[in-house]
C-alpha cells in the first residue's frame, strides 16, 4: 500500500496549543484564576507548546516511517510493538529531559518540584496524549486502506465484467449484416456500419454515408455477433462503431456524451455503469 498523507495540518495547529494548556493544568492543584493571573503560567504553556511541536513532529514522522516498513492489515503484531515501543520510550525521555532542564537548571523551581514530579505526573500525562495521538492517525490509516481497497476490488470486478468471453464459446464475428431493403435484402459490411440503435422496438442500420436500414435481429443479438475491438453496446439502446465517434464531452453527470458522424437526431451518450469499460475500450 502506498504511503499515506495525513491531512493534519490544521489538526496539529488547534490541537498543539490545547495539548499544552490541558497539559499545564492537569496535576496542579492552584485555582484556575491564580493561575491566570500567575505570569508563569504563561511561559510553561508557551514551553511546553515548543516541547508538544517537537513531539507530534518526532511522532509523525515515526508514524510515516512505520507507513512504509510495516501494514497495519498484514504486520499488526510487529507494527504495534515497534511503533509503540518507539513512540512512548522516545516521548518519556524527551518529556524527562526537557522537564528538568525547564524546571531544575532554567527556573530553579523550588520544592516541592524533583524528579519525582516529573515521574508521576508529567511523562505519565505525555504519554496519554502520544497514545491518543497514535490511536487517531491509526484510525485514519484504517479508514483510508478500507477505501483503496474497495476502489482496486471495484477496478478488478470491472475488469472481470468487460473481459470478452473465450474464443470456443463466442459464435464467429460477423463479417457483413444483412439489411432489409424494399421486399429482400443486401449485405452491409461492417466497415460501412456507422450505428445501430432501437427505435420503436425496431433496430435500425445507420451507414457511413447516411443511409438507414432495419435489421431482423435484437442489440442483445448483434453486440454479441459484432466485432468487440470496432463495436462498443453504449446503452440498451445503442451500438457505434469506433470510426462513429468524432467527439466525446462529460456532461458533468458522470455520462459521456458523444458527438457522432453521421449525427443522430437525439442525444447519444453511455451510460454511468459503462463510462470505464468505454475508457478502456477507446483506449486499447
């Protein structure tokens, strides 16, 4: 599977300053309006909103990384234990080193801060958040394989659909077709068939050159008598040659819509179920 892009810019921007702020209030027993008006406290959440930028991006880019070694659908065991492992011993100790030289070396905070402050509350509250945050970009992850691997099983059925039958069970391609005319009828080769379409419950021959004729035979009957690789079934009630088709327009529907020669007095356009299945048969 390819790597995923995870659209989290904005995430990180709102989520980044809350972390700090949650962060900063959880384990302090101080009134909120003490610490609101404590010039401290301002400069811990911008502190520790340096540290959480530092975090989130470490995390990420291990996230990405494990993206790339190890599928959540094939590896879960390996990728659990690695991508854990990783994440929580590399967000402690950057947590424990960051929050005593913050607390310890820069402000000189005074009892009753020591190093088992930062034990019991800080590293255990910075891995709460790493935990969440790892459990989120795993669910995405999940959410977008689901659907890839819905778009390729769709891709395959498609293929499976527009796969022509075996040579040993298809009766022979038609060479020429024979077209009422007056009380008898003439052959018309397949070079000489522009179109062939329902009207009235009556199939109807358009040539190259204009001309128009009925044929005793059903487009169920002729689509599978016609060549596959000049003749293409739009629609219940369509049929082109390849040579037909001068221009193909979207029509913002998810139909195309197709400009032919000669031209058709009604709108010709395939059908949304055949819209792929027309691409591939255009293009090969």
């Amino acid at each position: 599977m390819p790597v995923i892009h995870y659209p989290d810019r904005w995430v990180r921007l709102i989520g980044i300053p809350i972390w700090a702020v949650l962060f900063r209030f959880i384990g302090d027993p101080a009134p909120l309006g003490d610490l609101f008006l404590n010039p401290l406290f301002y400069l811990d959440v911008a502190v520790i909103m340096g540290v959480n930028v530092i975090l989130w991006e470490f995390n990420r880019w291990l996230i990405r990384k494990m993206d790339v070694r190890y599928s959540w659908a094939t590896q879960p065991l390996q990728r659990l234990v690695t991508q854990g492992g990783l994440a929580l011993a590399s967000t402690g100790f950057i947590i424990a080193v960051f929050s005593l030289i913050y607390n310890k070396f820069i402000l000189k905070r005074p009892p009753p801060f020591d190093l088992s402050i930062t034990i019991s509350n800080d590293i255990p509250i910075g891995l709460l958040f790493i935990v969440i945050l790892h459990m989120a970009y795993t669910m995405y992850w999940m959410r977008a394989y689901h659907r890839q691997a819905i778009a390729e099983l769709r891709q395959q059925l498609a293929g499976v659909r527009t796969e022509p039958a075996p040579e040993e069970n298809r009766n022979p391609a038609l060479k020429t077709l024979l077209v009422n005319q007056g009380k008898g009828f003439v052959p018309v080769s397949m070079e000489q068939i522009a179109y062939i379409f329902i009207t009235n419950e009556t199939s109807i021959v358009k040539t190259v050159d204009s001309q128009s004729f009925t044929v005793d035979a059903t487009l169920e009957q002729l689509s599978e008598r016609l060549p596959v690789d000049v003749f293409f079934r739009l629609n219940r009630q369509f049929i082109t040659h390849r040579k037909a088709i001068r221009k193909v327009e979207n029509d913002g529907s998810g139909r195309l819509v197709l400009h032919l020669h000669p031209g058709h007095s009604e709108e010709v356009a395939v059908s949304r179920r055949r819209v792929t299945e027309f691409r591939q048969w255009m293009g090969s």
